[in-house]
C-alpha cells in the first residue's frame, strides 16, 4: 500500500466533517473518490497532501507514519495536490509558475535555461500548445490547469491527487488528461481522483470510494459497480427521474425575447435566436464558441457591435444589466466565486444584492431583509449545516443556491442560467433541473447554457448550437441528440459552414 | 415552486443557534478601536489630570474635527476599493479659492454673511467638482486611483502655491470677524466644528449602512465583477464616493478657513495621510469591502489625543508625536489582522 489513511476525523470547531474515514491508496492505480459536495472529499484529500491536520488518525506512507505539518511536507514525499480553485501567480511566466517556490539555481543566479528546458518538457508530454514564457494571466482557464499539472509533473510524483480537473476542461483536453493519466498510471504512480462525473470515473477509475456526511460509504473496485448505484449511494437515496418530463409547450406560445443578427468583436460572427413563452432554450457548443458571450452581450454586460433585442416583439435598449433587470430577465453566471457572489459578504446582503431597492423606503429595511432571507432558505434548501456567516463558507452546491435565490429575487420572466451544475453533487443537480421544470410550469422562459450534453438534451425543448461564435443551428425535438449536437458544435452541419471551412 | 426545494428544512433549524454564537468573536473586533480609546485615555489622565478637563476635551475634539470630516469622505472611497491622495492638497485649494473669491466680493457684497455664504457655496462646489475629477478619471479612464488622486494632489497643491505667489493668502479682516464664529463658536457647549463633526458622522453611517450606495460600496470594494454582475452600475457608484470625499474636504475647509484665515502651499500638508490612517485604525480594510463610520471617528479623535496627551506630558517630546502615531497605527492593525485570522473569517 503506497498511501493509507486509517481513522481519520476531523472537526472545524464543533463541526466534525470526517468520521473514523479509511483510504487505500495504491501505487499504479487511479482512485476516485466521490461524495456530494460537503461530503468531506476536499478536506479528507487536503489532510493527506499536508494542507490539514487530521483532529485523530493517521496517515501512512509505505506503512510508515507520516505527521505532515504543511504541503511541502508532503510534496517531499511525493504527495502532490492540484487544486480546484488554480493556485498560480498570475503575472509569473508559465516557467516561473511551474518552478516556483523550488527554482533550479547555478550558483547564486536562476538557471533560467534548464527551467525553461523542464518546463517545455512537461508541456510537451501534456501535448499543450502552452508557452512557457507566457504569462498565465494571459491563459485560457484550461491552459491554466494544464500548467496547474505540469507542476506537478515536473516534481518527484507517487501520489497526485486531482480536486475536479476536468471542471474547466474542454472535451478534447478532458482526453489529453487522461491519456497523460493512463501514463502516469504506469510509471507507478497512485492517482487519487475527484469528480461529481461519474461518465469519467466510469471510464478512468480502477477504485472507487464514496464519502457521505464524512462517513465511509463505500470503497471497492470499479468493475461490478455501476453509475447509478454509485449516485444513490453518494445521495443515500434513490433518484429517479433526473431529469423531469419537459413542460407542454402550446403551439401559440408567444416569443418574449428575440436577439437579432448579434455581433461581439471577438467572440460572436453571427447569430439570432428567439425565447418561447414557457420554454427552455438550451446552448450548446465548445467552451469558447460564444455562448456566454452572446448572451452577455444581449443583456448588456459586454459590448456588441451589431445586434437588436425584442422582449414581447418590442424592441429594447439593454445597455447595462440593470436594464435587464428591469425588462424582468435575471441571469445566473457560471462563475458564482467570480462574478456571482461577493464572498466576504455576509449571507443575506448576497442574496438581497440584486433587488435591494424592494428593501429601501429609502433607507435599508434590516428586519425586511432578513425575511426575504430566511424566505430564500427555505424555498431554495439553503442549509446552513456549518455556522456560515459568510458566501465563502458554504459549500459549492449551497453557494450555487444562494446565487439562485439571488438571481431569483426580481421575479423574471425570463432566467439566462449558464452552467448552473459545474462543481456540484448529484443531489443538487437534481435539485436545480426540477427548479428549471417549476419555473416553465409557471409561464417563465430559461436559457440553458451547458457544457453538459445530458442537461441540454434532458432539460431543453430546443438546443441552439454554437461553433467558432457563429450559431450553427437550432434543433427541435427529434434532432436533439448527442451525435447532432456534436456535429453542428463542430461545425460539420449547420449555417455558416462553408464560411468556415473555405473563409 | 417551493416542493422540490424545501425538502430538508430540519438541517436549517439546527444550524441557526450555532450561527448566534458565533458572533460574539466577531463583537470583539468589532468594539477594539473603542476599546483603545479607552485605554489611551486612561493614560492621558494617568499622565496629567487636566487632560479630562472640558476645555481641553472640547479643543482636541474640534481639532479632530477637520481629519475626522475628510476621514468619513475617505471610508466610503476605501470601503469602495479605491483611495484619495489629493484631498490634503484639495483642502488647500478650496481655502485659496475661498478666500481669494471672499476677498474680492468684499467691494460688491460688503464684509456680510452674503460673501461668507458665497464663500461657502463656492467650497462646496468646488469639492464635488474636485471629487468627480477623480472619479470619472479613475473610472472611465480606468487609471488606478493612487495614480489618478497623486496626479491632482501634485496639481492641487501647486495651484494653491501659484494662486497664493509662493506667499500665504489672508482673509479680509473685516470677513474674517463675521466667519469666526464657524471655527470658534459654540452651541449648547460644544463647539460648532465638533458639531458638524456629529452630523457628518451621523449621516455617513446611515448612508454606509442603511442605504442602496453604502451596500453597494461594500460590493465594489470586495468584487468589481460580482457587483457589475448584480446590475450596479459601478463607475457611477465610485464617482460618488469621491463627490462625497469632495463635499467632505469642502466642509472640513469651511470650518478650517476661520481658524486661521489664511491659506499657503503649506496649507493640509499630510493631511491625506492622516485621514488614512483614521479610518485603517477605525477597522476599515485598506483593500476595501469592509468599512466603518464610528470607527473611523474613533481613529481620528485617537490621532488628536495622541498629540494633546504629548503636550501634556514632558516624559515624550512633542516631537515625537508622528513616532507613536506611527507606533499605533502600525499596532492596530496588527491586532484587527490577528483577530480576523482567529475568527476564520
């Protein structure tokens, strides 16, 4: 046994989140571990690769105790962590980046030459394109995590544990990370993988084990063990039905919003779309093929240099999202650390932030708030099980909550929801999709933006597909399938082929 | 809608008596620059008796009145993720224009309450014109504001120096009689600077905590993105921040101007510095999204009685003054960092 976790707990204040937790890691195999966000997965992971202190347990390496005090502890050992939210200096070099911390000398100076040498190796193997004088500032979110592994490459690895690498990776790196995982594999070393998709650890893994409210579930070989009896034991439950019948869609359900001929300098060549009353619309496409970029565009975020925007066939001006806003169209962003939720803040002027004038008479009512608050809890199952105060402290399927009930707090018409499930358990998911079914049951229209083929051919009635920022194509009942979806993605179908193919 | 959602309202309850307790490590961060202030006033008793005298209370709490104006300006401009350099320089100009205009309608108006009110007038628009200067600048420009506030701060203060030739501008005597009553006289006992001093405090901290643009400044300061994204309109929101410095320095100069009825190059050298630090020892983030009116009060009127207690004693020379400044300073903000750190937050 390369790694071992025996009978671990650990307790934030009066708050244990791993109870009596065994792990076996071995050398040459990749293990995923699974859980719903909150599970324990992130801390348990972290106690291994000396980011935490278990409460009590031990950890062994190669059966002897190891009492890691900090990560570099463990990166000694060969026990190295990549993280899910990216841990590189921005303004560094890709190199830089790579050697930080443990930068190859020649005397007194940086050996700038061999760093750079190793550091074009290991991208290499990674069969990235990436610079490593570039500045990672100026990198892709996916480059970003190439580089993330890279470093981890270039280090003496036995163990590398994986915190969601595949969140912000496109289908075609998702397969470059795992062939380089297949590799790693058989050098030896053991490979501790999380992931809420359990298509890629169906595919990846060689042992699973599944965490549930810090308790060990389950923890056995892949083979015998399907997807579905791991998702009910991650959930404790069964779920059926994940996706819920769409709603009937009368024929003569009228058109409350319509994007004409939208230009984005940069990111959309061409596209037009229209909303139905009570319908989902999905997006489909490649990340960076324009979807978010359209939509931000029609809602004013981001700049357009063409374009036109009818809400119930008349035309309007949305200049900024508070003109959105007031044309009754929320919009959910897929970055909820980033753009969605001000972390620091407490919880409740989060979730009042967007709406905050139905509060003030003019000045801020407190008790008002807090009501609409709790209200928020209770209808989106906000739970408060650790004693946060404040976004950052909830757990990645709450937070996404909480951006719900913020976005939800104006009442729209229309809800513009981008990647809702990124990052979250399977319970969650289940959660949000039957929130989507609710809210066309009640007359609202949403646009669904997912990376996630079986969200968009689950939930939607019509997918509109994008390719290299032209919409390619609309599909309708019939159409909608992985493989049609797949081929307008990639523009081998759809408008605006030829263009591409000879422009 | 609320079927599938609320399926686990048990976990909520349980979660809410845990929330309380935690507060109370919270309160303790909360109520330290007060609880300095206690403690350095203790020493100044300890030290000579006659600092709880009431003239002496009352001339340090006027005294602290100008930094403390400026320094409630500045909560809001920090809390807001940005900074204002210039408002030192900014008071000196406003007092050269002031005076230079009050002077010179003297002939029209005569030595009355008309030219003082214009005097007034003109300051306070001045300081909002001033403050939009540096708003739209950093803002649409989208210049960093240390840049930006340095930049006008080196213009301010050498349009006061042009505007007074390199000598000091003085105020008409026969004016200066009517204004001093705004610097020296008092109602119910307290002096009128301590008044305006109250009033600004007090309207600051509805405006930061109970109205849309303080919540919003919180927002700015913490996530520009998150708070575009929650439909703010963020460039204007920071433009105000700097009116509201602006008005602030004008007011704080319109009590200032009849103190000594005069204005030079050398007119609120550092004052901008001080403000800072006011409203750093109040509790505020220098990187913004947390922010704090009566902190910010405290700090300044901690700055004052620095001094007073140093002139007061023989034990330190008053020269001293900016080393135990410095010295607290530099302490408060380690013991808000530590126990920032302690409470996880």
């Amino acid at each position: 046994m390369l790694l071992s976790a025996r009978k671990i707990c650990r307790s934030f204040g009066d708050n244990q989140v791993l109870f009596d937790v065994d792990l076996d890691l071995q050398a040459g195999e990749v293990h995923a571990l699974l859980g719903e966000n909150g599970a324990g997965k992130s801390t348990l992971v972290k106690i291994l690769a000396g980011y935490l202190r278990p409460t009590s347990g031990e950890v062994l390496l190669e059966g002897s105790q190891r009492h890691y005090r900090a990560s570099d502890e463990a990166e000694a050992d060969g026990v190295v962590m990549i993280h899910q939210e990216l841990a590189l200096a921005e303004q560094l070099s890709v190199e830089e980046n790579i050697f930080l911390g443990r930068e190859l000398r020649r005397g007194l100076f940086l050996d700038r030459r061999a760093m750079r040498e190793r550091s074009r190796e290991a991208l290499a193997e990674l069969e990235t394109d990436v610079d490593p004088r570039a500045r990672v500032k100026d990198l892709s979110t996916s480059d970003q995590q190439m580089v993330e592994i890279a470093k981890a490459i270039t280090r003496d690895v036995r163990v590398l544990i994986m915190d969601e690498p595949t969140a912000t990776l496109t289908e075609n790196e998702v397969k470059v990370l795992f062939a380089l995982i297949a590799r790693l594999r058989q050098r030896g070393v053991a490979i501790l993988y999380i992931s809420h998709k359990l298509r890629e650890i169906e595919q990846i893994a060689d042992r699973v084990t599944v965490l549930r409210d810090g308790h060990l579930v389950d923890s056995g070989p892949m083979a015998g063990r399907s997807k579905e009896e791991l998702a009910r034991l991650m959930v404790g439950r069964e779920i059926n039905e994940m996706y819920p019948p769409l709603t009937h869609l009368p024929a003569d359900a009228p058109v409350v919003l319509e994007a004409r001929e939208f230009l984005v300098p940069g990111a959309v060549k061409q596209a037009s779309f229209t909303l139905r009353r009570g319908e989902v619309l999905g997006f489909g496409g490649v990340v960076g093929a324009g979807r978010t970029a359209l939509l931000e565009a029609v809602l004013g975020i981001r700049a357009k240099s063409a374009g036109q925007v009818l809400r119930n066939g008349q035309p309007v001006v949305l200049r900024h999202l508070r003109d959105a806003v007031r044309h009754r169209i929320a919009y959910l962003t897929e970055d909820r650390k980033g753009k969605g939720l001000v972390l620091n803040m407490d919880l409740r002027s989060n979730v009042t932030l967007l709406n905050l004038r139905a509060h003030c008479h003019p000045l801020i009512d407190r008790r008002r708030e807090e009501h609409a608050f709790q209200e928020a809890i209770q209808r989106f199952d906000i739970r408060l099980r650790t004693a946060a105060r404040t976004a950052a402290e909830l757990s990645g399927g709450n937070q996404q909550k909480l951006l719900l009930a913020k976005v939800m707090s104006i009442d729209p018409e229309i809800v513009i929801i981008n990647e809702p499930t990124r990052g979250i358990d399977v319970g969650t998911k289940h959660q949000i999709y039957h929130f989507i079914h609710e809210l066309t049951e009640a007359g609202r229209s949403v646009i669904l933006i997912s990376s996630e083929m079986g969200e968009l051919i689950g939930l939607s009635h019509r997918v509109a597909v994008m390719c290299a920022g032209v919409l390619t194509g609309v599909l309708e009942g019939e159409q909608i399938n992985e493989q049609e979806i797949m081929q307008y993605a990639s523009g081998i179908k759809g408008v605006g082929v030829d263009e591409q193919r000879y422009g | 809608m609320s079927s599938v959602m609320a399926n686990n309202k048990t976990t909520n309850k349980a979660a809410n008596p845990t929330a309380r307790q935690k507060g109370f490590a919270i309160d303790l961060k909360t109520w330290g620059p007060f609880v300095a202030l206690v403690v350095l006033a203790l020493l100044g008793v300890l030290i000579n008796p006659a600092f709880l005298g009431l003239d002496n209370l009352s001339n340090m709490l006027t005294r602290s009145a100008f930094i403390g104006i400026i320094a409630i300006g500045a909560t809001f401009v920090i809390t807001a993720g940005g900074l204002d350099l210039s408002v030192g320089a900014m008071a000196a100009f406003i007092a050269g224009v002031m005076i230079i205009l009050m002077n010179s309608l003297v002939e029209q108006f005569g030595a009355g309450l008309t030219t003082v009110l214009f005097g007034i007038g003109a300051s306070l628009l001045l300081g909002l014109c001033a403050g939009f200067i540096n708003g739209i600048v950093t803002t649409k420009g989208k210049i960093e504001a240390f840049i930006v506030t340095l930049g006008t701060m080196g213009i301010y203060r050498s349009l006061v120096t042009y505007l007074a030739d390199g000598g000091t501008l003085t105020l008409d005597w026969a004016v200066r009689d009517i204004y001093r009553p705004v610097y020296y006289g008092s109602f119910l006992g307290i002096t009128i600077p301590v008044w305006v001093f109250f009033f600004v405090a007090v309207i600051g901290y509805i405006l930061l905590n109970y109205t849309r643009f303080g919540r919003y400044c919180f927002a700015i300061g913490s996530n520009e993105k998150v708070a575009e994204y929650s439909a703010i309109h963020v460039d204007r929101i920071k433009t105000m921040t700097y009116m509201l410095q602006g008005v602030c320095v004008a007011l704080a100069t319109i009590i200032y101007v009849p103190r000594l009825g005069s204005a030079s190059g050398a007119t609120g050298v550092l004052w901008e510095l001080e403000a800072i630090a006011a409203v750093i020892i109040g509790g505020t983030m220098l990187k913004g999204g947390h922010g704090r009116i009566w902190g910010t009060v405290v700090g300044a009127i901690m700055l004052t009685m620095i001094g007073n207690i140093l002139n007061l004693t023989d034990a330190i020379s008053n020269y001293l003054n900016g080393t135990v400044q410095g010295i607290i300073i530099i302490v408060a903000v380690y013991l808000q960092r530590a126990s920032w750190r302690k409470t996880g937050a």
